[in-house]
C-alpha cells in the first residue's frame, strides 16, 4: 500500500452498504476489502464521501454527521462540509 492511501472502515452491517455502495461509485480507484464484522475502503490518494450519493441509494435526506455512527476507523486529513467528507493526504 502506497504511502499516499486513504482509507475508512465501517462496521459491516445493513445500515453502512449504501454507503460503500456510495463511496465505490464516487470512487472507482478505491479498493473495497470485506472482512467478518468490517468492511475497508481504501483509495489511492484521495477518497470522496458525498451526501447526494448516500441519499440517491438511501431514498432519504441523509447527514454525513452519521457516518460517525459506524465509523470504526480512518486514516488521512479531513476535509467536510455538508455536501462531501474527504479524505486525503495535505
């Protein structure tokens, strides 16, 4: 793994798929790594969270302040708004 990736894990549950659904298609660079209770997405350089996407796949309005919910752990520098949470190395 490169020293520039990104990454951020979900706990693997019902509630994180459309997410990661989310995050693949706004991602295509990103690798998606399903493990028992886990599930790892990581990106070379840069990943993108966008909260139109997650409400597309969740068919409601959704707050990226949720993510923190399921969030089991990350790496890289934040950068959020409303819109996008991104992650990536300054």
């Amino acid at each position: 793994m490169s020293s520039d990736t990104v990454f951020i894990a979900f706990q693997a549950n019902d509630d994180t798929r459309p997410i990661i659904e989310a995050i693949e298609a706004d991602n295509p660079e990103a690798r998606v790594a399903h493990f028992p209770a886990m599930i790892k997405v990581d990106a070379p350089g840069r990943l993108v969270v966008r909260r139109e996407s997650i409400e597309e796949r969740l068919g409601r309005a959704y707050d990226l302040r949720e993510l923190q919910i399921n969030l089991v752990s990350l790496s890289g520098n934040i950068d959020e708004s409303e819109d996008e949470f991104v992650l990536c190395w300054n």
